[in-house]
C-alpha cells in the first residue's frame, strides 16, 4: 500500500531536516568480511539472541563494551554468550563459537 503524496513529501522534508542537525549518513555496506579488519568484527548473541559486537584483539580474546557481559538489574554477568566474527546478514563466514 503507497502512502498518499503528502505523506512522501513530509518524510522527505523530515529527513532533510534531521540530516541538518545529524548530518548525510554516508556509511556503506562492507561487502567482503572475509578481508582485514572486517574479519576481526563480529557479533556477539546472548543465548542466541544478536546482543552487540566486538572485536578479536588477539585469537582468543574479544574485545566489547562492559555493558554487553554484565547486567546491571541483576547485578550479575550474562551467560550462553557466542561470537560469529565477519558475520553478516547473510552468512556466519568463520562460524560461531562459545564463549568462557
């Protein structure tokens, strides 16, 4: 279903205006996380759930922000965490692994 022509027109006018304040979004896609250091990023799922991302600093050890690991309501560390590096919306290149 087509929105009517006014409605296009405000979203246009919307999104013109939100890129004065946040500017263009002029980020593109990474086609081939096989390649450094696209390969080194990856997702991270709690209990297979995509949670946030990190990094590979070394080969066993992923670098993330604290909030991902720890729950502050609980007071506790999440657990059943895995890491899929260069993943994308289309494949797990390197597969998934568990995290201790």
């Amino acid at each position: 279903m087509s929105q009517p022509l006014e409605s296009n027109y405000t979203n246009r006018k919307l999104l013109q205006n939100l890129e004065k304040v946040i500017f263009t979004d002029d980020r593109r896609r990474v086609s081939n996380t096989r390649r450094y250091p696209f390969n080194t990023i990856g997702l991270i799922r709690i209990n297979s759930v995509p949670f946030c991302t990190g990094a590979l600093i070394s080969d066993r050890v992923v670098l993330t922000a604290a909030h991902c690991l720890y729950d502050l309501d609980s007071g506790d560390f999440y657990s059943g965490f895995t890491f899929s590096p260069g993943e994308t919306a289309f494949s797990k290149s390197y597969g998934e692994f568990d995290v201790r």
